[in-house]
C-alpha cells in the first residue's frame, strides 16, 4: 500500500503540473486570439475533470492506505501484547519458584552440637582475644589527638578495623576492655572529627558495664560532646548517668568544665538548663553528706 501511494501521489503531481501547464498555454492563446474562446473554454473544462478525477484517485488511495495501516499496526499490538502475557506468565512462575526456595532456605534448621560448640570461645580464645585488645591498647595510647601525622592516621586505622573484627568474634566477653579502647579512640579524634568521636563514644557505652565507673566517665564524656555541640538536653541527660556514680576523678574534671571557659560552662550559664543543673549538684551534695 505504500508502494501504490507513493505511485498514486507521483501521478497527481505529474497531472497537476500538465494541467498547469495546459491552463497556462490556454489562457496565453485566448490573449492572442479572442475568436477563439468557446473552443478554449472546453479545452479547460477538460482539464478541471482530468484534475478532479486524479485528485479523487489520490483520495481514495490514501483512504485505504491509512486504513490497512491502522489494521496491521492493530494485529501487531494485539501479538506484541500476547507475547508480553506469556513472558509475564513465565516470571511469575519463576518468581514463585524462587519464594519457595527462599521460604525452605529460611526455616530454622538444628545445627549439631559439636558446631555449636565449636562456634563459641573457649577460655583460652578469650584470652588471647583480650590480650590483642591490651596490645592495641597500648599502641594506641602512645598518641594523642594532635600528634596524629599521616603515618600515625593509617596504623589508627588499621587498628580500628582489628578491634571491630575483635568485638565480632569477641562479643561481650570483650566488653570493658573494648569499652575502654572506643574511648580512646574517642580522644584521638576529639579535635578532628566530631562524628567518629560520637560514634566512638557510643559503641564504648554500649560495651561497658552499666553501673561501673568506666560506664560514668563515658557518660560524662558524652555530656561535654553535647554541651559542645549545644545539645543541651542530652548533655543535661549523659551528665545525670555519670553523677550518679561517685567519682573523684569525675569531680575534678566537673570542677575545671563548669568554670567560665570550661567544656560545661555554656549548660550552666543557660536558662533553663542552669537551675536543673544546680538542683542535679545540690542533690548530689545531699547525697554525699
């Protein structure tokens, strides 16, 4: 149908351009000789009837052209759409194989009981699990935020991925010893990435024991890093946990953060944050006497 369009179309054309040119040739001879304007007016009458039937050819040609179209463009929709119906109907037969097999996967299933012992540490595990723990400890503790070069940043890091690989295997058996390592970590990144020193802060809480001293003083840690950041609810909260146990170096270092200048001085000097924290000192005054 295209083929005959095209042709259709190129016959109109060539027509079209005759009777042009007829019509001009005509209307040219009846300047030159008037006489002869009846025989001239059916030459054109002609013409009009050859332009009118070729354009009516063209008509009907593009008529049908545009509805065989329209046909096979709907015959290929309907095919395309019952192929997409048989692909949608194999995915969902696939897909419901696969959620049997991961329902199978995921039911609970009794290991044998020498795994189950195998998997947990023995004493001696733990030992030495402690004792890598003290090594990085001290490796660690031979820096402090400020002296941390370039060199001294990679070994801090390859030390934190060897004491998360620890707390994996480790778990809570490791827990005041790790406890006191993420503190320290804690330190070392106090003045260069507030985040990780959060970060740091929390997994050290998470680990220590809940009513020790090291448990305090990483909360009292976590009231200053909030008090700095103006978080003074939180502050206010970690700094209640760490008061509740008795601490002389605790004390001190409350004595040095609430004067003017110190890590406390701004949750102090803060309404309303200032008489709660008054009333939080005058109880714990109370208390000791």
């Amino acid at each position: 149908m295209v083929t005959l369009r095209k042709v259709t179309l190129l016959v109109v054309l060539a027509a079209s351009v005759a009777v042009l040119a007829m019509a001009a040739y005509l209307f040219w001879s009846l300047g030159q000789e008037p006489a002869l304007l009846g025989a001239e007016t059916g030459d054109l009458q002609l013409l009009v009837a050859i332009l009118l039937a070729s354009c009516g050819l063209y008509a009907i040609v593009l008529a049908l052209s545009s509805y065989s179209s329209a046909m096979n463009f709907a015959r290929q929709a309907d095919r395309s759409i019952a192929t997409i119906r048989d692909q949608l109907g194999a995915a969902m037969k696939d897909l419901r194989e696969l959620q049997e097999q991961a329902r199978r996967a995921l039911q609970p299933r009794a290991e044998p009981r020498s795994t189950v012992e195998a998997a947990a540490p023995g004493p001696s595990t733990s030992q030495n699990l402690e004792a890598h723990v003290d090594a990085i400890a001290r490796q660690a503790s031979r820096w402090t935020g400020a002296t941390l070069d370039s060199q001294a940043k990679l070994e801090l890091q390859h030390y934190e991925s060897a004491a998360a690989y620890l707390e994996l295997i480790g778990g809570l058996q490791l827990g005041t010893a790790l406890a006191g390592l993420y503190r320290h970590f804690a330190e070392l990144y106090a003045s260069s990435d507030k985040t990780r020193q959060r970060f740091y802060l929390g997994r050290a809480l998470s680990l220590a024991p809940p009513d020790s001293s090291l448990a305090s003083e990483i909360h009292y840690d976590l009231a200053c890093w909030f008090a700095d950041n103006r978080e003074f609810a939180h502050a206010l909260g970690d700094l209640t946990l760490a008061l509740q146990h008795q601490s002389k170096a605790i004390d001190d270092r409350l004595a040095r953060d609430l004067e003017e200048g110190g890590r406390l001085y701004q949750l102090a000097s803060t309404a309303p944050f200032e008489k709660a924290l008054n009333d939080l000192l005058l109880n714990m005054r109370i208390g000791i006497g």
